[in-house]
C-alpha cells in the first residue's frame, strides 16, 4: 500500500529549502517552455515530465504538460486514457484543433496536458511535408503559454521532427540521465542539435540542466560518470539526484505522480527537491546572479 506519510516538505515551505514562501504567491516567470529531451529512450523523461509538473503544480505553480512522444506515456501516466481523448497534440500541430481546446485538466495531479496517442505519428509525417515544419509547435503554444509559470514538453526518445519542433519552442532544455558508459557520448549529440537549432530557429535556446536519474551511489561507473558531468558542465548539473526507486515505476500505472501516490519516497522527496532547485535558480537568475551567468 502507498504510504500517505509526509516526511517531504514540499519546496517553498521546507526546513532548509532555501526558498521562502513568497515563491509560492510571486514566481518570477511566466510562460517558460522547457523541453525535457534525451534522444536515447528510458532514461527518465517521462518519470521527470510527469514528476516534476506535479511537484510544481503542489507549491501553486501552473504547469502545462505538453506530451510530444506518440507513445503517449506522460498522457497515461497522467491517469488519462490516450486512447479516449478528443482532440490531441497530433491534432494541434496539423493545425485542426487549438491548442487550448486540446488542454485537460488533470486533477488528481494538478496540471494540465496537452495529450499525445499513436495519431502523432501521422502528424510528424504530416509536419515534415508542410511548410513552418520546425515552428508548429512554438506557433500553436503562443496562444496559452503565458496562462502558465511552467510549460514541460516531455520528448520522445529521436532527434526527430516531434524533437526539432519541441526545440524551437522552448527557452530551456533540461537532460535527463542515466550516469552509465555511453551517456556522455549520447550527450555530445544532443548537445549538437541544440546548437543547430539555436543557430537556425531559436536564438534563445539554451541547456537549463543535466538531471541525473535512476541512480545508483553504490555503483562505480556511475559515480564516475557523474563526476566526469560535474567537471564538464559544473554548475549545468542539478545538484537533485534522482535515485532509483521502484515507487517511482509504480506510480504510472495508477496514473498518479509519485507525490501523490506515495509523497515519503525516495523519488517523490527528490522530485520535490529539484523542483525546490528550480525555483532556487530561477530566482537568483530574476536577481541578476544566474547560475548560467557565474558558469561564464
Ligand atoms: N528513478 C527511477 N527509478 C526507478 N524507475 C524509474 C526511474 N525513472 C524512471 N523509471 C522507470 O524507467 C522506465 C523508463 O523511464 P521513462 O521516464 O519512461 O523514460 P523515457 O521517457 O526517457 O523513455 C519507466 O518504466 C519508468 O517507470
Ligand atoms: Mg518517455
């Protein structure tokens, strides 16, 4: 049985925090679209898109949840049935359905989707035959963006058009990880088509964090590997660790985010916890001391 024990304080109100209340009733940002992307598939994407909205949207934030992968797994994880949907992102970016009309609110876990199903496998073929093909999504979130403190577009795992078009749209793009041999390879990669697409279609795009997911203290590699990211991209590393922890498996199937199926966690506690670390950043970077700034 899930445990409803609270031994996590919610970022903004913890012991220690480093965030005082008033971020709760002033976030400093509106309408920030973060990509959540790693080409390479089942290193924690989903987990992050679906765990972080929630840990957000708990300290008052409105988030928006934009599902970009066909299969649909932020949607269902979500506890929404992708398959009875009426309208979907595949709809919105072949330009048939606004985007807010796509828009569900998820109750149970505070945020709003935009949901995905395998019709977004149609829609990209669509997208690479038609015209504007990278700026689609940027284009059809312009409308409701500024509703939100946090737009998260959770990536399907290929540098495909769905990806180039989350890109384009967003401001930041945060990398989840998993700290194992060839991560840093993959990484490279990613990190060149970012580059490309600031170049050729957004100026502003930039690299928000490096998030270490599943990890294991007890594993060698990974704690190489992990530091090998701390001496490259230094203070890019979110200081959160997401450990491995089976709760956070779990939860998905009962279509709930981990904080709300069992919020004492391991991975809720951490999900927490880099949600905390943003807020942290995004106000320092407010008051003209942004990590990005100090890195230089
Ligand atoms: N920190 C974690 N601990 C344990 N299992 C995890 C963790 N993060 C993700 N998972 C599980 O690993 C699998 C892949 O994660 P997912 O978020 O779907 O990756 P991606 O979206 O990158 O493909 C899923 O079954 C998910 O429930
Ligand atoms: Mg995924």
């Amino acid at each position: 049985m899930p445990s409803e024990s609270d031994t996590a304080s919610p970022p903004g109100t913890g012991p220690g925090g480093g965030v005082s209340v008033s971020s709760r009733v002033r976030p400093v940002a509106r309408g920030r679209i973060v990509a959540i992307a790693n080409q390479k598939g089942g290193v924690g994407k989903t987990t992050t898109c679906v765990n972080l909205a929630a840990a957000l949207a708990d300290v008052g934030r409105k988030v928006l949840l934009v599902d970009m992968d066909p299969q649909g797994n932020a949607t269902t994880g979500s506890g929404v049935d992708k398959n009875d949907v009426d309208l979907t992102i595949g709809d919105v970016l072949l330009g048939e359905a606004k985007a807010a009309d796509a828009v569900i609110t998820v109750e149970t876990a505070g945020y709003d989707l935009l949901p995905a199903n395998q019709d977004l496998i149609a829609a990209e073929v669509a997208l690479m035959e038609g015209g504007h093909k990278e700026q689609r999504l940027s284009h059809a979130l312009r409308p409701i963006r500024q509703n939100y403190h946090h737009v998260f577009i959770d990536c399907p795992p290929a540098l495909n058009m769905l990806t180039v078009n989350a890109l384009a749209a967003a401001q930041g793009v945060l990398i989840p990880m998993q700290c194992e041999y060839y991560a840093l390879e993959g990484l490279s990669t990613l990190l060149d088509t970012i580059e490309r697409i600031r170049r050729r279609a957004n100026p502003g795009l930039h690299v928000e964090g490096l998030l270490r997911t599943m990890y294991d203290v007890r594993n060698n590699l990974a704690t190489e590997v992990s530091s090998q990211l701390m001496t490259h991209f230094g203070d890019k590393v979110y200081r959160t660790v997401v450990p491995r922890n089976i709760r956070l498996a779990e939860a998905p199937s009962h279509g709930l985010p981990v904080t709300r199926y069992d919020r004492g966690s391991r991975g809720a506690v951490a999900y927490l916890g880099l949600a905390g670390e943003i807020i942290r950043r995004e106000r320092e970077a407010h008051q003209g001391v942004s990590v990005r700034q100090r890195s230089r």
